[in-house]
C-alpha cells in the first residue's frame, strides 16, 4: 500500500497528516499476508485499517533443471564408471566440466579452472553437494488466491512445508522420520555437509522409494527423506488427511505408532490441514466486516518457520509485545547469528570485525520476536533480563569478557520508519546497552565501542563541539529517517532514472538515513555521525528469517542493504563484506556471503522453469511478478554490485526472448514486458550488465519498441 507511508505522525494522526487526509473516517478492510505483521500494523495505526490475513502462497521445492538437472546425471555417471568402468572417467570429467562452464557454476564453486585429475573427488561432492542444497531450497508455487484454499499437489506440498521444521511440542517430519529410523539428523541436515559421502551403503527406507533413488552422499540421503515425507503426506491425502488414517499410514511405511512422526502427522492431520482448509474464512471475514459484523483477531507470524499455530487466516491479526522484545527463543537465534557472524568473517580475514553495519526491519522483528535486536545485543556483549512472570525485558547485563570470551563489536544500526516508530523502548534499550559498553574499563584491543567513542569524543571536542555534545554525539548509533518519513529514498531515484552512478544513490541513503536516535535524541540530523559510522563498518548485515519470500522478492532487500554498502562503497572506497544471516531454520542458522546467496536464489527460483510455468498462471499478476523481479535484480545490483553478466543473460531468454514466456507477457500484460525489457536494456546502458551480447541486446530492443508500438496502438500508453 501507499496510504500508510505518506508524512505525518507516526500514530494519533492529526488532522494535518496525510493519511488522514486522504481516509478520513471511511472504513479500511485490509487484506494482508500473514506473515507481514509490521506493515498490516503500519495500517492499523496510520489507517485504522481492519486486517483481513490471508495464506501464504503455495510452497515447493526448487529441485533441478536444465544445466543442473543434466549435471546430477552425470553426476551419477560418474559414482558408477568409479565402481564398473573407471576407463571412463577421463571422459566424463571433462563433461563434468563443460556443464559446470556452461552454466556459469565455477563461479559459484569457486573453480577458475579445471580441477586435477586428484582433485577430481572433491569436486564432485562440491558440485553434488551445491546441488543439493539448491534443490532442497523451498520456493513460491504461484500465488495465493484470496479464500481459495491450495488443491491437490500444492496442499500436500503446503502440508509438507508446514510440517518441515520443528514446532513447539511438535519435531518437523523430516527429522522425526530421521529420528525413528535412527539416522542423524542434525548432521545430516547440515548443508554445507551434504556433499559429503554418504558411508553407510543403501539405507533401509529406501525400500519403499524407487530403486534408482541414489545414495552417494549426505545431501542424497536428506532427498530421499524429503521423497519419503512426500509418500507420506500423500497417503495421508488420499486418505482426506482424515486423522484415523494417520496411525494405518504409520504402519505402511513401517514408522512405530508411538514415534515422533506418528505425533507430527497426527499434529497435521488434526489442527493444521483443517486450519488452512479455512482460508475459505478469508472472503466470510471480509464480507462480515463491510457488513459491519466482527472480525475475529488472530496472531501472525511465518507458518513454514514452525509457527504453522497462526493459522487459520482471515483474521485481523495483531503482532508482538513491543516490551518482550527480544524473546528468550530470539536471544538463542540472536546469538547464533552473532557468532557464525564473527566466524565467517574470521574465515575470510583472520580476524573478528572491528565494526558492522546492520539493518533492523520492524516486520521482521515481529515475526521473529527480536532476532535482529539479540544479535546486536550480543555482538555488543550485552545480555536481556526478563521478568519471570510476563516475559518482558527488563533490564541488561554487561557480559564479562571473560565469558564472552571475544572482543566486543561495534555496531551501527539503520532501523526502518516503521521500526523507529513501533520500538521507541526497545531504540532506548539499544542505546543504553551502547552506553555500557562504551563506559567500560577495557582494553581497545576488546572493545571497539570504547575505543571508538572516545576517539570521536575527543575530535568533536577539538573541532569545538561543547563537552556534553560531543560525548553524546561520539555515541551515537541508531539511525533512521526523520520523523515522519519513510524508505530509503532510493527506490524513487532508480524508478524515475534519476541518479548517475552509484555515488548518488549513496547520497540519497545517507541523506535519508542521517537522523539519530537515543534515550534522549529524537530524530536529530547526525549525517556527518551516520556517514562515520559507516565508514568503519567492515561488514554490511541483513537477516533473512523465512523463505516464504527471497532477496529479489521486495524492494526493501536493495534499497536498505543495498543502500548499505552503496554507502560503504562511496565512503570508503571499497566493497564491505556483504551478508545475509540466513535463520529461516532456527536450529540451523547460517551467515552467507550477499552475492553467493543472490546466484543460489537466481537458480533456486529466479531462472526455475518451475516458478515461471506456477506465475503464468496468475496472468496480469503473474506477469507483474515476473517484471518486479527484474527491477529488484536491477536494484541490488545497482546498489550492491552482485548480478553477474550470464544472469542479466538468463533473464533476458527466459522473460523476454523465450516464445512462450513473450507470448504469456502480450496477452496478459505488455506493461510488464516493456518494463522489464526496458529495465534489461538499461542495465546494459549504465554499464551493470557489463558486456551483454549484441544479438540479446538488439533483441531486447526490438522487443521493446514493438511492444511500445502495440501499446499505442492500443491507447495503452502509461
């Protein structure tokens, strides 16, 4: 929506805000997804908006295609000329290689040439074990249809990615199935493990599975799970997900009646399939609220991240206590995020950071309860105290260096508008744990905050800054829009071609963003303070916490991170490390380098044949989707330099250039085509697609000016 980001105050509008300018006192239904608790609230405080949740879209696995699919065979063919014909193998390798060079993988792999002939082996289980990761990943089946519930193939897979991960009270079905036939888990599930060899031979379950499901690694095995979870939920199916079939499906299948899976199917079969049938609620809860009837309230959050108990949707759901943020279970997560934080960086420098930068989204901090806020307490060395009782935070406590057991890490925080606005005590909060590190007695070797504020004080001071100004001016590290206001202002700049190089969408970052906020400052101008701060972050942070979107699935991933390291970039004259903290899995947090996650959701989703065949059938929509990620891929890229020639490529034939694919977009919607072929020949334009073929480029053009021309013809120019 528009309506709720226009100027004013951030809530008790008066009547000189803009929104209740527009709404006055008509009434607001308000049909949200579920997951998205921070902007459904953002309309019920500056609109008074009435919710309307609906279900997330359909959810499947990535799987393999084209190059990678044509890979995993000869993959195999590999495994077997090692056993029956290793003749062969000279052979194969080289095929092996070709493919990887075809589609562009040695980037991902790391490989800048051929391996040797001894290096051979490990390859393989790196190709075989990013392919696996790859097609484990979960990715959107289309789109949501308001009161519509999924049918058929997208309910079981639905079920299956409600069922996932562990629940409270409830294990995921994967890993109960693991654990009731006495693999585990854990280490299997590890995907930068699933390359490895699988040494224990041909696993006894798979004897209900076909017989060329293969074994040869960890990642092989955690497939065949993920096709028994699949058999599974499927009988249940045919059986209506009735829960009286869930114990004679157990026993097909040869799981014991009283094992974790039996409880996890009973769990599905009893509340959480009944509960999405309701979605149907969805259209009965909008039309009893134009009627002026009640709209049952309801929770929020990710189903697929083990919160499947927000269900059922259709509701007017509320968010999270501002006051017991973070959680106990965020602090777990925050902490983890921290520390494989620290260790990733130590891999690559041999060192922990000095200084990070990280973005901090209101949504979602509701969604997980505070994993954003833990981690930044915890690079601080800084620890939540909750009241037993209600769950709230407190107070703080310094944790000791000695238990720590690190250095200390300064963090500088860009919050959104909505965060700044729905926080205020938890901004206070931050700020006072910065306070308290930065008055410890410490050496600067271990604590860059001390270190930092003090080296600041004391210029400030010099360059004639009162005392108490310059104290409180060095410590400063909370930054948002002015009061008000909203975004980045990047994402106007890039809509309308109003910027020249990537130094201009870094002054309109800064400019925006240079606004402090402490205990005591509200929204003070510090763009001098923001641009220090960043200019000593070593390290650009933006979390990920479910998978039921990706990075090039919303503006906000390149105009906030990517405004980031813009910022970084023009400041200090050199790329920061750009990361993603991957929590979508609590239990198994990950920290990934921006642009190897960028080329993973390229594959997984971006350029999958199976995600372009699910939106075309969502016509103008679809092809909406289709145009919408092309300019989050332009975005990103102008911002954090991380689209890669060959991908600008792929797009290209697959959106544009493919028959079938321009076809859909003329019928459905040629708005959507001429965007995203104008957006493409753009790149090429501004030098981000840095050398893109003149037959793909000449092309694009000709796609575009006769669309444009059937545009006009039609009366259709926008």
């Amino acid at each position: 929506g528009t309506l709720e980001w226009l100027p004013g105050k951030a809530l008790g509008l008066s009547e000189e805000c803009w929104p209740e300018l527009a709404i006055q006192d008509l009434p607001v239904f308000y049909p949200f997804i579920i997951n998205d608790p921070g902007e459904g609230s953002q309309a019920k405080r500056r609109m008074h908006a009435c919710i309307i949740d609906h279900l997330i879209p359909p959810m499947t696995q990535a799987e393999t295609y084209d190059e990678l699919a044509k890979l995993q065979q000869l993959l195999g063919a590999f495994a077997n000329a090692e056993q029956v014909d290793p003749d062969k193998l000279p052979l194969i390798m080289d095929e092996i290689w070709e493919v990887v060079v075809e589609a562009n993988l040695h980037v991902d792999l790391g490989a800048e040439a051929k391996p040797e002939e001894d290096d051979y082996g490990d390859f393989i289980q790196h190709i075989d074990g990013y392919l696996c990761e790859i097609g484990d990943m979960q990715i959107r089946d289309g789109l949501h249809v308001l009161g519509r519930p999924p049918e058929g193939e997208q309910l079981v897979n639905l079920a299956l990615a409600l069922v996932r991960l562990d629940a409270p009270g409830v294990t995921g079905l994967r890993g109960a199935i693991a654990r009731d036939l006495g693999l585990d888990y854990e280490t299997l599930n590890d995907r930068e493990r699933f390359g490895e060899s699988w040494p224990d031979g041909r696993p006894a379950f798979y004897g209900v599975l076909p017989a060329d499901t293969t074994w040869r690694t960890r990642g092989d095995i955690i497939a065949g799970l993920e096709q028994l979870c699949r058999r599974v939920v499927e009988a249940l199916a045919e059986r209506g997900f009735a829960p009286d079939a869930v114990a004679s499906v157990a026993e097909r299948f040869g799981l014991t009646a009283v094992g974790a899976a039996r409880a996890t199917l009973g769990q599905l079969a009893d509340v959480i399939l009944p509960n999405v049938l309701r979605s149907t609620e969805e259209i009965d809860n909008l039309l009893d609220g134009l009627e002026g009837r009640f709209v049952p309230p309801g929770p929020s959050g990710a189903p697929t991240r083990g919160m499947a108990n927000v269900l059922p949707t259709g509701r007017n759901f509320y968010s999270v206590d501002a006051r017991a943020v973070p959680s106990p279970f965020a602090w777990k997560v925050g902490r983890k995020l921290g520390d494989r934080l620290i260790e990733s960086y130590r891999e690559r420098h041999g060192r922990p950071p000095r200084a990070i930068g990280i973005t901090v989204w209101g949504t979602a901090n509701m969604r997980t309860q505070g994993d954003d806020i833990a981690e930044i307490l915890w690079l601080l060395g800084v620890e939540p105290v909750w009241e037993r009782e209600n769950g709230r935070v407190v107070d703080l406590r310094v944790v000791p260096l000695e238990e720590l057991g690190r250095p200390r890490v300064d963090v500088t925080v860009r919050m959104s508008g909505f965060f700044r606005d729905a926080f205020p005590g938890v901004v206070q909060m931050v700020d006072r744990a910065v306070n308290l590190v930065a008055d410890l007695d410490e050496p600067d070797e271990d604590n860059a905050v001390r270190e930092r504020t003090r080296s600041d004080e004391q210029s400030l001071a010099a360059s004639g800054a009162a005392p108490d100004d310059a104290r409180a001016r060095s410590r400063y590290r909370l930054f948002s829009n002015k009061p008000g206001a909203y975004g980045t202002g990047i994402l106007n700049a890039i809509a309308d071609g109003a910027w020249e190089s990537v130094d201009d969408l870094s002054s309109i970052y800064l400019e925006w963003g240079g606004f402090a906020y402490t205990g005591k400052t509200y929204g003070k101008p510090a763009l001098e303070e923001f641009k220090t701060r960043l200019a000593a972050s070593e390290v650009a942070v933006q979390n990920l916490d479910n998978r039921e979107h990706d990075i090039f699935d919303s503006d906000d991933y390149l105009q906030f991170h990517g405004g980031m390291v813009a910022a970084i970039r023009t400041l200090t004259g050199r790329k920061p490390d750009a990361v993603l903290g991957d929590s979508s899995n609590p239990e198994q947090v990950h920290v990934d380098d921006l642009a190897k996650e960028a080329r993973r959701i390229f594959r997984a989703r971006v350029a999958n044949p199976k995600w372009l065949k699910s939106i075309r059938r969502h016509g103008y929509k679809g092809a909406l989707e289709m145009a919408a990620t092309v300019d989050y891929l332009f975005g990103y890229d102008a911002t954090a330099d991380i689209v890669d020639d060959w991908m600008y490529e792929d797009v290209a034939q697959k959106y544009a250039l493919d028959e079938e694919s321009r076809r859909f977009l003329e019928q459905s919607n040629p708005w959507a085509l001429r965007e995203l072929t104008g957006r493409l020949i753009e790149a090429g334009d501004r030098g981000l697609w840095r050398d893109p073929k003149a037959e793909t480029l000449d092309a694009l053009k000709q796609t575009y000016l006769s669309t444009e021309g059937a545009l006009e013809e039609q009366g259709g120019r926008s």
